[in-house]
C-alpha cells in the first residue's frame, strides 16, 4: 500500500474531468489538484512554453510527496511527454494519450475517429501516430476546438446555455458532417460539454474522454502495483492559479459537491 497522495494538473477546470474519476474509482485515495486558469489556455502555447508551464506544474504537485501524477492535459501529453519525463525520473507520469487511444481503438476497430483537441495537439499529431500504430486501417480526422476551452473556463459548458450549444456547433459541424463512429475528446475541457456535444453528435458516435480513460488507466496501474491507499476516504486539496471564488463556484457544478480551492502561482515561469 501507498498512503501518499495522486496529484493532477491541467490547464484550468478542464482536468477535473479525470479528478472526478477518480474521486468515483478510487474513494480512499488523497487528492491535490492544481488547475492553471491564470496561463490558460494551453493549446496556443509554443513547446518551450508548454515544457517551461509542465515543470513547474509537475514541481509544485511533487512538493507533495505525489506517488503519481496525472498530467490532464491533452496539449502538454502530446507535445511534451517526453521531456518532461526526463525531468522527474522517479515520479510516474500518466499522459492522455495512450488509455484513450486504445479504448478509441477498441470501439471503433476499422471504422471512423475523430479527434477534438486544442490548436497545439492537432498540430503535433500525436494522437493521430498513437491511433494509426493500434489501428492502421480505421480513417482519422482531426480538428481544433480552441473556442471551447475559452468557453468552459468562462463557466459556459451547461447543456442548457445556449452560448455553449451555439459554440460546440459551430466547432463540432465538419466532424458531425464526418460522421465518425468514436470521437475522442482530446482535451479534458471538451467533457464538460458532454450533453450538448452528444445531443448535436447523436446516438452514431460513441463519446470518449481522454481524462476519464487515462484515469482508470492509473487506477489499474496503482492496483497492480498494490500502491493504492488503506483508507476508507481520502482528502482533497483543490488549487488554482485563477480567482478561487470562480473556481469553487464552477468546479462544485461539474464535481457535484462543495469545494474549498487555494490559490497557488508559479514563480518561476514565463
């Protein structure tokens, strides 16, 4: 058993899709989430910026004695993985690419995938060379979302607003009209709009979250190498680099019950 804590990190609110997962998966487990609101978004960042954000995220969160980090962002998984590893290693880090595409790969066999992703992951192809590798004869396509990370960190990703459903169709129209088999929400923002993205995509398109699949990824890993936590429910720790009102109001909506966020800047970038 390991009673230390799994740390997450993402560019805002976005990653919270992974958190509640394994808030469901993994009850017993301590917590400390760091949403980076304040150098948001991510997806227009170049790769010496993105490295420079990731280390210093990765830095705080390992302050912690973390025994994992779930790195929730699609645009620092797909193009800085690698050095960032290199950095911390001693400290297990799990991307969202790998879980995500095998399940995308599974479901959809030779058929169609979709990607939905910020400006800077569609640019690096990172999840295009992952699906082709397990899936050499399925058709892909890619497309950037950019507008909805704006839109969900602003507090408008409810089913029911129609600045939202407004946004994810006019982002979302070419894939629709692709009419893909999975579509891959390769930014752990996009989730948050899972109702209206599944009602404009209709019932043809399995919907997957990279955050979520990546989540019970690191379940399973921490399981087989018996380093989960013996503890009935563990503690949550929630910062934010952005105002921490916006924060609780927002992160309470999505994760479905109160929270108590505290402010943390990085010092040392940009």
């Amino acid at each position: 058993m390991d009673q230390r804590p799994i740390g997450v990190f993402d560019s805002g609110l976005g990653g919270l899709t992974a958190a509640k997962t394994i808030e469901a998966l993994l009850p017993g487990e301590n917590l400390i989430y760091f949403g980076d609101s304040r150098n948001a978004p991510y997806g227009t960042r170049t790769k010496p910026e993105l490295l420079a954000l990731a280390t210093a995220n990765a830095a705080f969160l390992r302050s912690f004695d973390c025994k994992a980090v779930l790195i929730a962002c699609g645009t620092v998984s797909s193009n800085v993985m690698a050095p960032l590893a290199e950095r911390y290693p001693g400290l297990p880090l799990f991307g969202v690419i790998d879980a995500a595409c095998d399940r995308a790969a599974a479901l959809a066999g030779t058929g169609r995938i979709a990607v939905a992703a910020t400006e800077a992951t569609v640019r690096s192809g990172a999840f295009e060379q992952a699906l082709r590798r397990r899936c050499p004869a399925a058709e892909l396509y890619s497309k950037p979302c950019q507008s909805l990370v704006a839109m969900a960190e602003q507090g408008h990703f409810a089913a029911d607003d129609p600045l939202a459903r407004r946004a994810v169709e006019t982002e979302l129209a070419p894939i629709r009209t692709w009419r893909p088999d999975v579509l891959l929400l390769a930014c752990t923002h996009f989730p948050l709009f899972r109702d209206a993205i599944a009602d404009y995509m209709g019932p043809g398109t399995a919907l997957l979250s990279v955050g979520e699949e990546t989540a019970k990824a690191l379940a399973e890993a921490l399981r087989a190498r018996d380093a989960l936590a013996d503890r009935a429910l563990g503690k949550r720790r929630w910062f934010t680099s952005g105002p921490t009102a916006e924060f609780e109001r927002l992160g309470a909506v999505f994760l479905g019950h109160p929270i108590i966020a505290e402010q943390h800047i990085n010092q040392e970038i940009l």
